[in-house]
C-alpha cells in the first residue's frame, strides 16, 4: 500500500508492505487485557527518524550547575535550559523522589502538552546514562564502561579514545565514526578489527594502512580500493617492500597541505574503483546496507546482531523484533519507535532513553532500572504501574491507560512519537542535525527549537586555522591554551594535550576543523539511510542501494562486486 507523507516539506510516497502490516498486528501493545492496534504511519521512515533523533542529544555537551548540590557538572542541558538538571550520582540516589512530581491526567488537554509539563517539572539527569560507571572520560556522553576518554558519544567499552561517536571496544584510537575492536585508527569511518589505520573507511582486519576502502585483511598499503590479503601495495598496485617503504617516507604525514592533498588524490582514486551495492559482513535475508551479521531486517542501516527487524539504524548490539528504533539495543527485544533503549529491556512504545530492565513501558523518557508497566513518565527507576509519575494499582494502571490511549486517538497523538517541538533540545543539538542537516531558518520554519548558546571558551590566544603552522613539528606546546577558529564553522575549539601527544607520535597535522565540524565531514563520507533503485554498472540487474542514482560511483551487484574484488 502506498501513502504520502504528511510533512509538508516531504511529502515523498512511501510504501508499507504486507510485513510491515504484520509487523504493526504483533507488536500492538497488551494493557490491562485490551489490545491497542497501532494506526498506520502518516510520516515516511527519514521523517519518522527525523522526529526520533530531534529527542536525541548525543554530543552537545555544556558545563551548568547541578541543581541539587549547585557544583559545576558537565550536561547535555545548557544553562539557558528550562529544566532542573540532577548531577548522575545525585540523580541515581534516593536524594530524591521522582513520584513526588506526580500528577493526574487532564482529559480536557492533549497528552503531549501535559507530558512535556511533567518534563519541565522532573530534574533531569545530566548526561545520558544508565547508571554504569565510566571512568576518568568526565566529557563525553552517552557511553558505558569507557576509560580516559574525550569527546566520545555513543559508545561502549574503549579506552584512550578522543571524538569518537558509535564506537564499541576500541584503544587509542582518534577522530571516528562506527570503529569496533580497533586500535591506533585516525580518521577512519566503519572499520572493524583494525590496527594503526589512518584515513581508512569501510574496511576490515587491515593494519598499518592508509587511505583504504572497502579492503579486508590488507596490511601495508597506501590509497587502495576492494583489496583482500594483499601487502605492500600503493593505489592497487603491488610494489616490493622496498618500493613501499621509500614511497611511506616521502610522504609527509605532518604538513596539513600534504595531507589535504593526498585526502582530494586517495577521493579520485575511491570514485574510479566499484563500490558494492550493500554493504556488510554475514547476513541473511537483509536488505539494507552496514549490516552485519543480521537476519531478517529489512531498511536497517548501520547495525550488528539484529533479528527479525525492521526500520532500525544504528543499533550496535544485539536485537530482535524492533521497528523503528535508532540506538541501541543488547538485549531488546520487541520495540516500536523509539530512540536510545537497550540493556535487556522489552515491549517499549514511544519511548526516549528507556533502558536497563524495563519492561511494558510506553511515552517515557528516562525510565531505568528495572521498571515496568509505566505510561507518560519521566525519570523514574524500579517502578511499577506509573502514569505521569503517579503511582497505581495494577487494575487501576490498565483501566487509565486505556482510558488516555481512547483519549490520544481522538486527538491524532496515539501511535506517533513525540513531536519535535517538545523535545529538550534544540535541533542543532540533537542527532537529527547529523543525519538532516538545517540551518536555523529551516528550523524556524518547520516548528522546531534551536539552541542559540554557546559556551565561553578560556584561551590565551585565538588563531584562525589557516594561519597555523603546516607542519605540525613547528607547532609549539602553548598551542593548548589557544583557540583554534574552525576553517569551516569558524567557531573556536581548543585541542588537549593526550591528542597533541598522538598526533606527534604519529606524525599528523593538527586539525584546522571544529570536533563538530569534523564529525559531519565524516557522516559526508557515509551514505544516506535511504535505498534506491539502479541498476548494476556491469550486468545491468536491478539493485536496491544507498548509492542515489544521480551519484558518480561506479556501483555493482553483490556478484559482480566479488568477481572484482582481489
Ligand atoms: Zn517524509
Ligand atoms: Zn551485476
């Protein structure tokens, strides 16, 4: 069946297939005996994350007051924020009662005015996070189990690691996206299992390399495409090790030109060689690209582990039975729009950071810890049969829940996730601004916030980008009490002395690019999560693919692609 999205800045037709039907019939949600069929989606999938991701502030990260005890914390919430923020040690504490914020339900209003009251009144937690213990990584957020990190988001278990986002298991390893059990990587996007790369996409199980794409098991090799088990070889070519090693020692890894230069020649290359139509690593029935070991998704992007999904991007750990949820999973099962849940929890319904335990829980934000069986709360942990923060019996809970489901039909809110407009952040702050990037006019336009505040920054002295020095062996240790201004969004940022020391041991330039700045020029380098019709460039079969038609890559069928490959 085909609709029309009802954005009307979109309005693009989508299709919901006979499994997406089947999908919406076994996940509709059980309460008190009385099943709630879920109403089919006005909004096309890029629209139904968009609104997801304008909740999700993974990276914008401020120094405020906490609330309850007035010291200095880092947050998500900037100062300016009409929200009381809570410190986590706090937060996590009985210090306080979340029910003691309770109130009854209004049947004469809407439910999502009402919820983002209740919003406002709860304290926030300060940083996303379910109670888990990061350590030394003090700016960052949104990770587990992290050590001596900087700038990190979105990610678990790395150690020495500075502007990552989506990272799991890494050491040492600077300035990346998707990067998974890898060590001493710079600039790399969507490695796995990797080992001093630098400058490197889309590969796996290479080591001491630079410029690579779409190469599995490649050590020593310089600028190369769709290469497997190949040593010592410069732009597909193979060369002695001698021809190699004179060659790496010409380049001038340090001078910020070279290296710009080289950047520009390593992207003309990549444009020449064939990309394949999908990508990802052990997959069954899967239709979508960076996958992994999955079976049974369909329209997932970005994801590992998962099982009978559909409409999941970014989900790095294992999950089954999903629809419509970006971030994160281990351990979930059955969920149906919603943005940043996981750590063993189930049935989760238009839900915003719900994680660790909770079962049954539906339009909540900051639920954690075991809870269940809770509809419209905020920040609450081991509770049970909870509306807006109030506490009732189990009977009571199914009877009112039922009663505000009937209630949001009427008024078109059932069975969509918040709107934007009520979300905690600014657009600019949220994921939403990675994945559809607008300016603040376009915001403006289509009823979203916008943050306007920035931090002071402390500096001795601000330098534009381009008057740095090019060679980073002339740059002085005072250049950590500068500012740097960004070349691109000229906004200042300071580097830190653990990445100065990284980019002098291994001869790099000093980035002239706000961390923001950087992050989106690698998200530039990914594709879309969106699927298009073409055709394969050799044998002309029809293919679905992240590549748009009207783009220059030169884009092959699984089949063709592996007999091209080396
Ligand atoms: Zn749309
Ligand atoms: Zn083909």
């Amino acid at each position: 069946m085909q609709r029309i999205c009802i954005n009307s800045w979109c309005a693009e037709a989508f299709e919901i297939t006979d499994d997406d039907l089947a999908c919406y019939k076994k996940l509709a949600p059980v309460i008190g005996g009385q099943t709630h069929e879920l109403p089919l989606p006005d909004f096309c999938f890029s629209c139904r994350l968009q609104r997801r991701l304008a909740f999700y502030n993974s990276r914008s990260l401020y120094k405020r007051i906490c609330d309850f005890s007035g010291k200095q914390v880092v947050s998500v919430f900037s100062p300016d924020k009409p929200f009381k923020v809570y410190d986590k040690d706090i937060w996590f504490s009985d210090a306080w009662n979340p029910l003691s914020y309770g109130r009854d339900f209004d049947f004469d209003r809407p439910f999502f005015s009402q919820f983002r009251e209740l919003m406002e009144a709860v304290p926030q937690l300060a940083i996303t996070h379910f109670g888990w213990e990061n350590i030394n990584s003090e700016f960052t957020n949104d990770n587990y189990k992290i050590k001596n990190c900087y700038l990190t988001f979105d990610g678990e278990q790395a150690e020495d690691c500075y502007y990552l986002h989506s990272f799991v298991m890494d050491k040492n390893c600077v300035d990346g996206v998707h990067l998974m059990l890898s060590e001493l990587c710079y600039e790399c996007v969507h490695c796995t299992q990797c080992y001093a790369l630098r400058f490197a996409r889309y590969s796996n199980n290479c080591s001491d390399s630079e410029f690579l794409r779409d190469c599995i098991g490649c050590k020593n090799c310089f600028g190369c495409a769709n290469l497997r088990q190949k040593q010592y070889c410069i732009w597909n070519e193979q060369k002695t090790k001698q021809e190699y090693e004179t060659f790496l020692q010409s380049f001038e890894s340090s001078s910020h030109d070279v290296v710009q230069a080289m950047r520009k020649k390593a992207e003309d290359f990549f444009s020449r060689q064939p990309v394949k139509s999908m990508r990802g690593e052990q997959n069954q029935n899967v239709v979508g690209d960076n996958m992994n070991q999955s079976k049974n998704a369909h329209w997932c992007f970005d994801c590992y582990n998962q099982e009978d999904c559909r409409y999941t991007t970014n989900c790095m750990m294992p999950a089954k039975d999903l629809f419509d949820v970006h971030v994160w999973g281990d351990g979930l099962e059955l969920a149906y729009d919603c943005c940043v849940i996981g750590a063993d929890s189930r049935e989760l319904f238009f839900d915003y950071a719900v994680a660790s335990n909770c079962t049954d829980i539906l339009y909540s934000t900051y639920c954690s810890q075991g809870c269940s069986h809770c509809f419209g709360c905020v920040g609450l942990r081991r509770s049970k049969y909870c509306i807006f923060n109030q506490q009732y019996s189990e009977e009571e809970y199914g009877k009112l829940v039922n009663r505000i489901i009937d209630h949001m039909r009427q008024a078109g809110e059932w069975g969509r996730f918040f709107p934007s407009e009520y979300s905690f952040f600014g657009y600019n702050e949220t994921m939403a601004q990675t994945f559809f990037p607008l300016t603040k006019e376009e915001c403006k336009k289509r009823g979203y916030r916008w943050c306007d505040y920035e931090a002071a920054i402390e500096a001795t002295r601000t330098i534009p980008a381009a008057q740095l020095p090019d060679n980073s062996a002339d740059i002085p240790d005072d250049i950590l009490n500068w500012a740097i201004v960004c070349e691109v969004s000229k906004k200042p940022f300071k580097i830190i002395k653990q990445e100065l020391d990284f980019y002098r041991t291994h001869r790099l330039s000093i980035p002239r690019r706000h961390p923001n700045q950087r992050h989106f020029d690698r998200y530039a380098l990914k594709n879309p999560f969106k699927l298009f019709d073409r055709t394969c460039a050799k044998c002309s079969k029809a293919i679905q693919t992240s590549y748009a038609p009207d783009r220059p890559e030169i884009v092959y069928c699984e089949e063709c692609y592996l007999k091209e490959v080396y």
